[in-house]
C-alpha cells in the first residue's frame, strides 16, 4: 500500500481537539511522548487500511519481535521499540477520533483489541 499523508489542516485540527483535553502537544501519558509525530504516524497508518483498522497487538518487545499491527507499524514508522499502539488508541478514543473494540484473533483465537480510525481523508 502507498502511504498517504495526513493532510496539515486536519492533522493541526486533530492535535488542537487533543490538547483541549489533555495539554499542549508534546505530553507524557503513561511514559509515552504524545506528540504531533506519533498522532501523525498513527493516523497515516490507520488510513493505509482498507477497513481504517488493525489490532493493536502491543508487546514490551523490539519491532522484530511484536506481532503485525499498529503498535509494530508504529514502532517501524517512528524507528523505536517502545509500545506505543495501546496508548495512542486510548487518548485518541477518549476525545472520540478512533474507535477501540475487541475481535477475535484471526491467527491465536484470542479476544484482542482493535483501533478505527474514525478520521478518512
């Protein structure tokens, strides 16, 4: 897939809904930076799917070792290994831009959690 970036106008729209709440971008949340990039980066992975979704699927692992999803994507697109995907997703959810639900595992049969983007452009 080609990766699409997020328009300026709606990534500024998206960060000051955010801030409105939570503080000025750059803020720490449970030990994670939130900040325009990882919003970004986020957001321009959700909408390289088809669905506007992936799991989550967040590990304390290196990118080699976390299974596919937005937390590896994310790790992959910012060049760390810190697990990010979980924690993104809850601010994003609590100021009504994606939606966080639970899915069956395709591959474990586990229940896990999943984030949708509810911001297409």
């Amino acid at each position: 897939m080609n990766e699409c970036k997020i328009p300026d106008e709606l990534l500024n729209n998206i960060c000051t809904k955010i801030e409105d709440q939570f503080g000025e971008l750059s803020f720490k949340y449970r030990r994670v930076s939130i900040t325009k990039e990882l919003i970004a980066a986020t957001f321009e992975i959700l909408n390289m799917e088809t669905n506007k979704e992936l799991p989550q699927n967040s590990r304390n692992l290196v990118k080699e070792k976390t299974p596919d999803g937005l937390d590896k994507r994310i790790k992959e697109k910012l060049n760390n290994n810190q697990r990010i995907g979980n924690i993104v997703s809850d601010i994003l959810e609590e100021v009504g831009l994606v939606a966080v639900f639970k899915r069956e595992s395709a591959t474990t049969g586990r229940i896990i959690k999943w984030t949708k983007s509810k911001i297409k452009w």
